[in-house]
C-alpha cells in the first residue's frame, strides 16, 4: 500500500493529490502493469485477457490504450517522404475513415475524418507543417479524384502514382461483367461451364488446384471469348514489370489493339480508364517510384483483421491506436 498525500489550498480551498510518475491513469493500478496488459492484448482479444488476469472487460481495453499511446509515442515523427493514401470503411452505410501510410517506414502516420472527401484529406496535411509537406516525393493511392486534388494543392512536390491492386481489381470487375454477359447470352448446357467459375476466372492460374485448372480448360474449351479476356486479364500486369515508360506505353497500345473485333466491351471501357489515368500509372516505371505495392494491400488486409477482432467496439480511439501502433514492434523492455 501506498500513502499518498493530500494538500488544500489555502487560496481556493481546493484538495489535490500528489502525482506519481509510475502510476496509470487508470485508478488502482501502476503503469508497469498496464503496459503488461496490453502486450497481452496484442496477441489475445481484450475478454480472453480480461478472463485470465480477472479484470473486467472495460478496463482492460483501457489499460490497452494506456500500452498503445506509450508505444506510439517512442516512434520518431520524422518527416514522410512516401505516402500511401487509402480508406477504410467503418460500420454500416457510406461512413469512410482515411488512412495515410509511410511506405518507407512502414507504418500508419495518420488516422481521421468521418468521410473521403477533399477536406478531409487537407485535415491530414494540416498536421504537418509545410516543410514537411515540401519533403513528400511520391502519393501511392487510388484513382479517388479528391485524394488526388488535395495532395497536388498541398504537396506541390509529389507524384500521384495510382496503385497497382486497385487497378487490378477494376480489371477483374470488367473480367466478371463478360463472365455475366456470357451467360446471359447463352442457354442450355452451354451454361453450366460457366456456371459457378466467377473465382476460378479472377484467380492467377498457378493459384489455383488440379480442380480449378481443369474447370477452367473446360470453360475455355466451350467458350472462346472468355478464354480471350482470361488471357488478356493475365498479361495486363506486365506493365508494372517495365522500366522505361516508352516500353511500357508500347505494352499498353499493343494490349487495346488486341481488344478489336473481340466484343469485350467492359475491357474496352477499363482501357479508357487506364488512359485517362496514364500519368499516375507510368509513374512506376522510374527507378526511384519502385515502392512496395504489396505493402498497401497487405496493410489494408491488416486493418480489416483488426476491424473483425475489435466488432461491437464504438471506441474510435480505440481503432485509432490500433491501426497506427499495428505495424510497430512491441518494446522488449518495459519501463519500470
């Protein structure tokens, strides 16, 4: 036990007590202890450690708090020089947090707003200061125009490169309206080969077992046209393998070309998007553009896992705290 003093005020009558330092914020415990629980909590959920060291549940999360807030602040604020810009949903309905990523560090750096619009993007440069915001070389996001205006209007320095799986994922979407197409166009047993192969046709081939490659040598078999688009969906990501943008512009012109006289209308429209979008495409094509794209879907794969551990949880903070200190390696040694 420990006797803590009180004194009063003789000018305001007021009682205080004395601070101190190795105590938590949370009354009864010492920080010592919560920083326990909460390393605990990063390999357990918050109701199997609250069940093994006998605490109730809402203290246990914010005893896990007191941990985060402590190991975010040993990370050193340096200042971004690539950034990756994405959005998460939260809940149900069109509600969207920003997620902001130092893809040199690794690590999220910010964490905000209740939407995805222009403002709320200037919101994170706001917390930088234009020094900072000079330093920022290259954005890795989505084909999102407002991400896009706001980061050219208050990092005049960065380029805009558009990442690799967002543009994957349109192809696929393109892939799988031909797929729909197809069967509403047939009839008969001419449907059943393309019947239930959706994730069989968006898979890479070598994804896939001994049963899946063979659905799909029958599909290809009893169906020409997305045998096609099978084909072409394959080798568009080529064009993230070149290192010169003429080569790459040829790549992409000689894949259009292939689309005439095939009647792949979706794939057509997807070639439009991809031209109007060149620029921040072609952008990977310079030496010093080479970032880890994987990185920023790994990431996001990363954030949903935290989002199903944490369901039923209302705390914002508490999400908050979680997505920026996921990517940090805990501390081996504690304070005392």
């Amino acid at each position: 036990m420990i006797d803590m003093r009180r004194t009063k005020c003789k000018l305001t009558g007021q009682v205080k007590q004395e601070s101190l330092s190795f105590l938590s914020r949370i009354n009864g415990y010492t920080k010592r202890f919560a920083y326990y629980v909460g390393k605990r909590c990063q390999s357990a959920c918050i109701k199997s450690v609250a069940d093994e060291l006998h605490l109730d549940w809402k203290t246990t999360k914010e005893l896990e708090k007191e941990y985060l807030e402590y190991k975010l602040s040993l990370v050193d604020n340096t200042s971004p020089k690539v950034i990756g810009v994405d959005e998460i949903a939260i809940g149900k309905g069109h509600s969207y947090k920003i997620v902001v990523t130092d893809l040199e560090q690794k690590r999220a750096i910010w964490f905000g707003r209740e939407d995805r619009s222009e403002e709320s993007m200037d919101a994170f440069f706001k917390t930088l200061n234009p020094s900072k915001t000079q330093d920022i070389r290259l954005a890795v996001m989505d084909m999102w125009k407002p991400f896009r205006k706001s980061t050219l209007k208050n990092a005049p320095n960065a380029a805009i490169l558009f990442d690799k799986f967002h543009i994957i994922k349109h192809l696929q979407e393109a892939l799988d309206k031909i797929r729909k197409l197809e069967y509403a166009r047939l009839s008969g047993t001419n449907r059943k080969f393309i019947k239930g192969q959706k994730y069989t046709l968006l898979s890479h081939k070598e994804n896939l077992d001994s049963d899946g490659r063979r659905s799909l040598r029958l599909l290809f078999k009893a169906n020409k046209r997305l045998n096609k688009a099978y084909l072409l969906k394959e080798s568009f990501g080529q064009l993230w393998d070149y290192q010169s943008e003429v080569w790459a512009r040829k790549f992409f012109d000689n894949w259009k070309n292939s689309l005439k006289w095939q009647r792949l209308k979706p794939f057509e429209k997807f070639a439009e998007m991809v031209e109007s979008h060149w620029d921040g495409i072609a952008a990977y094509c310079k030496p010093e553009n080479k970032v880890p794209l994987g990185f920023v879907e790994g990431f996001n794969n990363k954030i949903r896992t935290i989002q199903k551990r944490a369901y039923g949880i209302c705390d914002q903070e508490y999400l908050r705290l979680k997505i920026l200190t996921c990517m940090i390696p805990d501390p081996q040694i504690l304070p005392t």
